[in-house]
C-alpha cells in the first residue's frame, strides 16, 4: 500500500515538473498532511513545521535548495537555521546529497525524491538569478517597480497654490510714464555713481603719484558721459576704442567727440575702479586664507546692482535656472571651462531668470569652491542660494536642466512649496535601476515610459533621441500632441502627430529664460577687452542693468495698452538722455561735416601792412552782421605762462592802437622755416613742449613765439591768448 501511494505520488510529481515551482510545492504539501491518520506524526512533525515555514517566507529570503536537502537529510529534528549551519561543515554533505534512495530513519521517498529532481533546481537557481539582476522581490516587481506604458492611467497629485509675498509684475507705479533713463537710473542709481567716482578718484590718484602726468578727478557728469559711451559702442562697434574719435573719411563719427575727448575716456577708463584700494589692500593680505575674497574688486557694485534686481520686479510663476558664461581670457583664478556653451572661456555666472520675459531677477558669480558647502553637490548649492529670497513666495514652478536635477533635490524644494521639473542623468543617485518593461533599443517616435516614486515622477519618451525628465508637478501622459516632420518611403516630407508627454512640453516652453536674457544681452553687448578681469564684470553689469530697464519698459507698456518699441531705440534714447546729463566737452563736435562751419560769410579784406612804430591807418570795421561774443577766461592755465615776452607786448601795443583785440596773432608752423622735410613727417616735424598743456605741438604764434596746441582735442592758442588779455 506504502509502494502504490509513493508510486502515484511520483507520477504526479513527473506531471508537475513542468508546472511552475509554487503550485507543484502547494500540490506535494496537499498529498502529505502531517498529523493525518496513517502517518508517523512523531518522525515528520520537524520536518513538516519546517516545511510550513518555507511556505510562509517571502521568496527573497527563502534559502538555496543545498540548505533544504541539508535540512531533510537531518535524521535530528532542529531550527532550519542550526541545520543548514550544522550541515555546512558535515562530511557526510557529500553523500547525502547524492543519494537517491531513501533510507532507514530518513524521511519519506517523495521529500527525498522531491528535492532532488535537476528541472526543478535549475529553475530555482534561473530564478534566483532573475531576482538578483532586477534588485527587488518578486511582489515588487508585479506592483509598482516597473516602467509603465502610456496606457496605464497616472496619479493626480494635490496642486499647489502660487502665492507670491507681491503683485508679480515691475514693482513701479503702474500708472507713471518712466522714460529710459529713469529705469535705468534703478539700477545705476545716484548711489551706484557716487560710489564708481569715489573709488575711481582713489585708485587714479595712487596710480598717477609716480607719473608725470596728474590725475584730472572724475565727476558724476563724467561717469555719465563714460558709461553713455559704453552704450553707444554696444550698438556702433568698432576694432579699436580710438577709432571712435578718428576724423578720417572712413571714421567720420562726430558723436564720441560732443560727449568725451578721447584721451579724458581712457583716462576714466584706465583708472575704473568699483572698491575702495584700501579695502582691497587689506583683502590682499589675506590671500592664502579662508577669510580672503576672490570678488573684492567687484563687491560694492554687484551687491547693489543685485539688489536692484530683486527690488524693482516680482517673477511670474515659471521661473528656470542655468548657467551664463562671460568671455574673457584674462588672468584670474576662478576662470572657467564650458564645452558645451558657445562662450568656452571666462565667468561663470549661476542665473535666476523669468521664464517669460527673461528678467534676470538674481545671479551670483561662481568664485570656485568656497564658502561651506552643503555635501550635496555644486548643483544643489547653486539651486539653493538662487532662491533665497525672502520675499519670492511660494507655488512657484522652476526649470532646470540635467546638470541640477536629482531627486534629493526635487524632494527638499517640495518641502519649500516649490514645484520642479527638469532632464535627469541615469547616473544620478535616486534614479530608478529598474530594468522590467524598458525602452527598446529600436522603437518608434513617440514611445513613453513612466514610473512614478512617491511624488517623483521619472518619464522617457523618445523622439530623435531618448529624453528621460523628473518632476514633481506632472502626470505622465495628459493627451498632449506634437507635429513632427517625418520623410516618408518615397521621399515626401509629412507631419506627424506623436503623443508627448506633459512635463517636456512645459520644459521646452518654461527653459528658456536666462537664455532669453542672454539673447537680449548679445544683440548690443558693451564688452571690451580689457586685461582687468573685474572691468569685464562692470561691463557685464551695465549690460544687465540696461536689459533689466528695457524689460521693464515692455512690461510697464503691456499694463497700460502701449505700444513696446524695440531694443535698439531703447538704447538709443537712453544714450541721448545720458549724453544730456553727462559733462559737456570745451570744444563740441561737428553736428554736420556738410554744413559750413561758420554761418556767415566774412568779406575779405586787404592785406594791410602793420608797422611797429607808428600806424595811421585804421583797420576796417567787422561787417554789420557778426556779433561778438563774450567769453570767459580760465583760470586754471599755469602760473608760468601769465608772463609775456616782448613780441607778446608789442602784440598788445598794436591791438591797443589798432582797437581790434588779438591783431597781428596768427598761428604758424615750425615746419614752414625747414627744408628737405619729408612730406609724410611735415604734421610732426619740429615740435615743441606747449607752454599750457606741456604737450608737443607743431603750431607757434607768430608774434608771441609761443608754442601752442591748436587740434581738434586741444585749443591752448585761444586759450593762452585769452588768458592773457591778447584776444577776446
């Protein structure tokens, strides 16, 4: 009867083989019931509870099928634990498990027989393997841990209300009319020039001390009149800063020239400072040590202009964050390399910008490794300081691409109120390893999968290339369509609607507004080259502050129903209204080189014979239509030059006789009394030290002997002679 029921138990353990590992185990342990009639309860109880244990443990934890033989093998009845220890180290494991018989005080045929079978242990050993790549259980596997396809329906996440500290918007008076000027005044206010005049007469007057020349201070209306310049040679760009000032026939500019000498614009230009040297002395000597700072030179300005920023404009919900790169190749430590920017060189600059109208509301220059970091990442760090700002508010939704995205901290900014959305790296900690039910290699446009952490959400859609985001704002699939041009079989472009999925709709849309903001910046750039590193910054800065104005120009334009000019006639009015304001040079530039330069047409006279000692003849009268101006003389001409010479008397004494101021005082040049001069060096052969600006100059007076600069910069003849009572 023993034989029979073995024999029946073994044919449906042959039939069972090919089943699955779970129902042919269920099945055996229906067969043997332990504590039913006709069995030994007392040799099989061990091993029956054992059995029932199995049963009961997840299948993770479930030991390898050695232990199990161990375990039956057991004539002693223990834990399953003691017994696979005990039998590890047994000598007899050899021969126990090779044994295909049962024996004497062993257990029944069919356990023998059962855990023997070869198909049934290389399908636990298969899987086992299986669970092993894909690093999670078997129940996880059938639940939430897999890639899902764009049929399965997403969770609706609670939204968020956006509530910002402030109306968003310029934080203007909404029904003003502000002109150019007086937007960008919000930024270069009369704080910010009081501070560039202070320290730029500071730093000049050091540099100057062991230079011939001295050094001219610098006034408010100056610093208008440089940084109006700035402007104008964003939109007129040239080679060179002197080319601005060249008369010649291809260089005819005469605007340069009605706001600033050449030589006073790069005297202010030389000399640019934005801290105090004092203040940067004192931070030079504690270079090497945690308290030094690589910004020094630029701090003052670039917290106020920061600060500008933040004031005068409320961001919208979408707001985006990335990298802006500087150009300059100077010498400086914290210089930066950017391979996939179109600017490989310079300052790297971390920017917080509106995503519609490119606003750039905070930024901060990346000075290396500094500060105390977070242990995060450079990327976290950078996301972090960006918005900390008090009064940002909450609900806001930021864009940020692969190089700040990653779980963590998508995670801390929900706890903020601050939605994110962002392409991730695959190699980032906290993406999914989850390989059951992923893209293939080869799949059509269009393809989405998704898997959803919490309130992470992980999506790839594949278009020419696989795309994989995170956010934590969207669902996976919101019956978005895009339009694709596709080239057919024979040859013939058609469009194409694909299903993509909501977040990287929204992150094509959204990204873009610091590179809107470095769009506005490129089209009118200010940026000269320049050895010094922290003027590259000043001109940087100018550029912001004037995209920033004209952004809120265009806004302040939407609200009350106006037109919204263009950035070049922003520009140039701004340019106008600072050259009005600015100093005004002692000789204007010609407004038209095709007009006369004197409006009226003087009769020529006689050439009249002038004698030294007695003259009878009277002058002729200055026709009916000149009117005489009266100008006044200058004080500041040197102490050296109020002494006349005898020809300067006798220049006098006939200008007394004569009644016409100036008579007989006409310029000449050195080079008229030499001989076999080269014609190329006629304009600089024979020159002399002036006696009033103590530069070279060709030009003497014929009756004072004097020489004196007579150019389009420098008019010491007028300006000696009036001095001196000579002339008018």
């Amino acid at each position: 009867m023993l034989l029979s029921e073995s024999e029946d138990e073994l044919a449906e353990l042959s039939s069972d083989v090919d089943s699955d590992s779970e129902s042919s185990r269920s099945s055996l342990d229906q067969d043997y019931t332990p504590g039913a009639p006709g069995s030994d309860q007392d040799d099989f109880s061990d091993e029956d509870s054992s059995g029932e244990e199995w049963d009961c443990t997840p299948a993770k934890r479930r030991p390898s099928r050695r232990l199990y033989r161990a375990a039956y093998a057991s004539p002693a009845s223990s834990p399953l634990k003691s017994t696979s220890k005990k039998w590890e180290h047994s000598p007899r494991r050899k021969t126990s498990r090779c044994a295909t018989t049962p024996q004497k005080n062993n257990s029944s045929p069919i356990s023998s027989r059962r855990f023997s079978t070869p198909s049934r242990k290389s399908q636990s050993v298969k899987r086992q393997r299986e669970r092993q790549d894909v690093g999670t259980d078997e129940d996880e596997e059938d639940g939430e841990d897999r890639w899902r396809n764009i049929d399965e329906e997403d969770t609706e996440l609670p939204q968020l209300r956006f509530r910002p500290e402030r109306d968003v918007g310029p934080q203007l008076n909404r029904t003003a009319n502000y002109t150019p000027l007086e937007l960008f005044q919000l930024f270069f206010s009369t704080t910010v020039i009081d501070t560039l005049v202070k320290n730029t007469n500071a730093y000049g007057e050091k540099k100057c001390q062991s230079q011939k020349e001295s050094w001219v201070p610098v006034t408010t209306a100056d610093m208008y009149s440089f940084i109006c310049l700035v402007l104008y040679m964003g939109i007129v760009p040239l080679k060179t800063l002197k080319e601005f000032w060249r008369g010649s026939q291809l260089f005819s500019l005469p605007f340069p020239a009605s706001v600033m000498p050449c030589r006073r614009f790069l005297a202010i230009s030389r000399g640019l400072h934005m801290n105090d040297p004092a203040v940067e002395a004192a931070n030079d000597r504690k270079k090497g040590t945690m308290e030094f700072d690589r910004l020094c030179k630029i701090k003052p300005l670039y917290e106020q202009i920061l600060e500008a920023c933040q004031t005068f404009f409320h961001p919208y919900q979408h707001i985006s964050i990335d990298e802006r790169m500087v150009a300059s190749k100077a010498r400086f430590g914290f210089k930066q390399y950017s391979r996939n920017k179109p600017t490989k060189w310079g300052f790297k600059l971390f920017v917080l910008a509106d995503s519609i109208c490119g606003y750039t509301l905070n930024f901060f220059v990346y000075g290396g490794k500094d500060g105390q970091p977070t242990g995060k990442g450079i990327s976290y760090d950078a996301v972090m300081r960006l918005l900390k700002i008090p009064f940002l508010g909450k609900g806001y939704k930021l864009y940020v691409d692969n190089f700040y995205t990653s779980p963590t901290l998508f995670l801390d900014l929900l706890k903020k109120k601050v939605w994110a959305c962002g392409t991730i790296r695959s190699n980032v900690t906290g993406y999914p390893k989850v390989k059951k039910n992923n893209m293939p290699e080869k799949t059509p446009r269009g393809t989405i999968r998704w898997l959803r952490k919490g309130k992470l959400l992980f999506v790839k859609w594949y278009d020419t290339r696989e795309v994989t985001m995170c956010s934590t704002m969207h669902r996976a699939y919101s019956n978005d369509i895009a339009k694709r041009k596709v080239k057919s079989a024979d040859g013939q472009w058609t469009v194409k609607h694909v299903p993509i999925p909501g977040c990287i709709k929204d992150y094509n849309k959204h990204m873009g507004g610091v590179d809107l903001s470095d769009a506005l910046i490129g089209y009118y750039n200010v940026l000269h080259k320049t050895h010094r590193w922290y003027k590259t910054l000043f001109y940087h800065f100018i550029d912001i502050a004037t995209v920033n104005a004209f952004i809120l120009h265009k806004e302040m334009c939407k609200l009350q129903n106006k037109s919204v000019g263009t950035q070049k006639l922003f520009r140039e009015q701004l340019i106008l209204s600072l050259a009005q304001i600015g100093s005004t040079p002692r000789r204007s530039g010609p407004q038209n080189f095709m007009v006369s330069v004197f409006p009226f047409r003087v009769p020529p006279a006689s050439p009249l014979k002038v004698r030294p000692a007695s003259v009878s003849a009277v002058p002729p009268a200055p026709p009916s239509n000149v009117q005489l101006v009266s100008v006044p003389s200058y004080p500041e001409a040197s102490s050296g030059s109020t002494e006349l010479s005898n020809h300067a008397s006798n220049g006098t004494a006939l200008a007394a006789a004569f009644d016409v101021p100036g008579f007989g005082h006409l310029p000449s040049y050195f080079v008229e009394q030499m001989s076999n001069v080269a014609s190329r060096d006629r304009a600089t052969a024979g020159r002399r030290a002036c006696v009033v600006c103590k530069r070279k100059s060709p030009v003497y007076c014929s009756t004072c002997h004097k020489t004196l600069c007579l150019t389009s910069l420098r008019n010491c003849y007028s300006k000696w002679h009036r001095s001196n009572n000579i002339c008018i």
